[in-house]
C-alpha cells in the first residue's frame, strides 16, 4: 500500500515539475555553466536575440507528402522573417508640400516587424519614365544616331518594348555600306545641342575687352584656373552620361564654367560650388536630355537661381518640375521638399567670340561655355595631346573652356573640361589648337570653339561663407 502511494505522489511530482517548467530552468542553469548563448539575430534585423523554432508541422507534412520509406527528416529552422513576399512594405510616396499640386503623392507602410534600416525608398513616380524614342533611335552598339523615315516605327517599337534592330525590314536598305550609312548620319548621337537662333543677352555695361583700351598684348602666353599660383579653381568632371544616356551637354558645360566662375568670385573658399544639372533639366522649361543651349541655362540662374546638387541629384531623366525636385530630401517614411536651400544667381552674361576676347574675358572673370562641332574622331579617339581636326560640322556640343597655352613645339592651345567622365580624354580634358594654328588658320581646325562663346557675371552676395 506504501509503495502504491509513493509511486503516485511520485507521478504527480513530475506533473507538477513539468507544470513549473524546471526543464526551462534547468536550460537556462545549463547556458550559464556551460557558456551557451541566444543565437544572435542579423544585424539587418535589428541584432535582437531570438531562439530557434522546430517547426514540427512542416516536419508531418514533409512525411505525408514523401513516397520513400527511408527519408531523413530535419527541421525547419528558419526564422519568420519581415522579408518575405506577403510582408513587404507597400511603398507610396508623400504628398509635396505646395497646396495647389492636385496630383496626390502616396505614403509608405511598413509592417510593424519592417527593419528601416533596409528599406531603400526610390520616387519612381514620374522621374524614371524614359523616353525611350531618341534611345531607340540610335544604334546603340555603336554610339551614332540613325534618322528613321516615319515615327510609325517608333511607335510599333515602344509598343513592342523592344531593343531589336530598327533598320528598315527592306532587304536591300540593310545591304547598305557601312560607309554610305556612318555618313549619313550626324555625329554625336542624339544630338545635345538644339539652338533657337537667339543671342542670349543681359548687359549693363561694355566688357572688358570692349573698351577701346584693351591691349591684347597685354594677356599673358599661358593661363589655366586650375592651377593659379598652385591652387585650383576648376570644379570636378562628369559624366552626362550615365546612369542612362541623356543629351545634356548644355548643361554640363555651362554649370562648369559656372561652377568655376563662383569659386573664383569667392577666392577658392570653401566649399567648392557644384550645382544641379538635373534640376535645370527638370524646371527650365525649355532644354531637356533630348538637347538645349547655353541661355536656357543663363536665364534660368538669373531668374530662377540655380542649386547645388544636393538638392537635386543628376537622374538623366526628363523630370517634373515641384518643389521636391527643385530642393528635396527623404526621411525612411516619407520624402520632402526643403525651402532652406542657397540659390545661386548671375547677373550680366552674354556671348564673346574671338580668340583675343576669349583669352581676356576667361582671364579677367574665369572660365566660359562654348559650342563646338565635335567630330567622330574627337568623340572616339581622342586621348590626349593637342587635337587638331580639319572639319567643318555645325556646333553640336557644349564644353567649358577654362584657359590656354603652349606646347614644347610653341603651337598655342585651349583648355577645356568635356563631360564625359575621366575615362575621356586627359582626365575628361581636353586640349585643341586656337586660331593661331597653321598660320591663323586654326578656326577651320578646332571645331569652332571661338565662334560661339558665352560669358556670365555670378552673384555671390547671398553666399555668407
């Protein structure tokens, strides 16, 4: 009878132990003495400890499913995770701070176990749409522009949202010499260059070079802003080009020479001026990634005022013109626009031709932006040295033209910054023969960078550093 007693006090012991989870505690006695640790979570998830899960479903269901009679089962111990497909955030863009945009601009969800610090918010709303027509246009292979005899390819094309060859389906069109096809194209494709046929001018006063006592003797033989008494003036090289194609040399070269232009009104100080591209592009309203001029971007910065880049990134795009995209930032939930930004501004510009008014107007307010006819062979073999290049193409491009030299066998020379990153050129430079070249015969060797110049006057009043 004892013994029957002691068997079930025994029984309902271990009931009670399992009740009061003295296998827990003797796990956690066991860590501690044996130096076991939580598993540490990924640092993409915060870094929270957590213990692993035997999911004994997936096991059952693994068995139910399986014909074999000799299967190895193992656990599933993967983590629930915020990552998967039906607990991704739903992604929606704010609405812009300007009461009277009626287009309304989303919010961002996240679940609740959705780690910010892997979320990358991109506004893809408008920004990324591509215009795919000039893209399509071009022989992409080869980097030239082939003009098409009807927009209804075009058309079917984007329609297909193909990359295919866009040559003619005629048979006989694409037995068509390489020679007689590269010639009948322009060079540069899809063109950066569109002009108006209008002389940009804001002047209050007669330049220097205007006045009747301008010397041109007195200009020196050498000069280069990027390195005046051992100091740089010149802001960096880049690259219209990527991340896709956009035809924004007009841009390019002239925020260049702006760029070099305030950081010579203000003595070098820092910081260095790099502004915008992309909010030109978005909110000129004339010159797109499908071409522009010089003035667009002029009377733009002495209307509007330019900004630097970090109001508003470089994209390549065609983008709208709000308030976020003339000076925006992003928090992880939502993206905004800022009112705080400096604007920069000029004040007289106009367009100076000559080799003798060049060298004085660089030398007297800093580097300027010039139309060129850039050739096939300038585009494609181009390294270095000083270029020449018999040729007589219309303008098509737009560059910074920064100063000037001599080489060691005494043929004078331009310098000038292209955009189309370092991997171009002399570091993305370049340097051309002026029109001294072959006995004052060098206009009809340097793609005519001296005839079709302009100059700007920046205002750094507003700019307290």
């Amino acid at each position: 009878m004892n013994l029957k007693l002691l068997g079930l006090l025994l029984i309902i012991g271990l009931c009670q132990a399992n009740l009061f989870s003295i296998p827990r505690v003797a796990i956690r006695l066991t860590r501690q003495f044996t130096g076991m640790e939580k598993l540490k979570a990924p640092e993409e998830l915060g870094g929270e400890d957590y213990d692993v899960k035997i999911e004994v479903n997936d096991i059952i269901n693994s068995m139910d499913d399986s014909n074999e009679e000799n299967v190895v089962f193992e656990p599933n111990m993967k983590l629930e995770s915020p990552f998967e497909m039906d607990k991704q955030p739903v992604v929606n863009y704010p609405k812009m701070l300007r009461k009277d945009f009626d287009i309304p601009r989303k919010e961002i969800v996240y679940p609740e176990d959705f780690h910010e610090n892997v979320i990358e918010i991109m506004d893809s709303r408008n920004e990324r749409e591509i215009d795919l027509e000039p893209m399509l246009k071009a022989k992409v292979e080869t980097g030239y522009y082939e003009q098409l005899n009807t927009d209804d390819i075009i058309e079917d094309l984007m329609d297909e949202g193909s990359w295919k060859d866009i040559s003619t389906s005629d048979e006989d069109s694409s037995e068509e010499s390489s020679e007689e096809w590269e010639e009948a194209r322009p060079y540069l494709k899809c063109g950066c260059l569109k002009k108006s046929g209008k002389v940009f001018e804001s002047k209050t006063a007669p330049r220097e070079w205007e006045s009747d006592n301008f010397k041109s003797n007195d200009l020196p033989s050498a000069w280069d802003w990027r390195n005046v008494s051992g100091k740089n003036y010149c802001s960096p090289t880049r690259n219209q080009h990527i991340p896709v194609y956009c035809g924004s040399c007009w841009v390019f070269g002239t925020t260049g020479a702006l760029n070099d232009r305030f950081n010579v009104a203000r003595e070098g100080r820092w910081p260095m001026t790099q502004l915008s591209p992309q909010e030109i592009i978005d909110c000129n309203g004339k010159g797109n990634c499908q071409g522009g001029e010089i003035g667009d971007v002029l009377e733009h910065a002495k209307i509007q005022g330019l900004v630097e880049e970090g109001c508003n990134v470089y994209r390549a795009t065609n983008g709208e013109c709000n308030p976020y995209h003339r000076c925006g930032s992003c928090w992880p939930n939502e993206c905004f626009s800022l009112t705080n930004y400096t604007r920069y501004y000029v004040k007289d510009y106009g367009q100076v031709k000559g080799r003798e008014n060049i060298m004085a107007e660089i030398k007297k307010g800093g580097p300027i932006a010039c139309a060129i006819g850039a050739t096939k062979k300038f585009e494609y073999e181009y390294v270095k040295g000083v270029y020449s290049e018999k040729s007589d193409l219309d303008s098509n491009h737009i560059i910074s033209l920064t100063g000037w030299g001599v080489d060691e066998n005494g043929v004078e020379y331009w310098i000038a910054r292209n955009s189309w990153g370092e991997a171009w050129g002399e570091l993305g430079w370049f340097r051309v023969v002026t029109s001294k070249f072959e006995n004052g015969q060098g206009d009809h060797y340097n793609m005519g960078i001296e005839r079709d110049c302009y100059y700007a006057d920046v205002d750094v009043s507003n700019l307290n550093f």
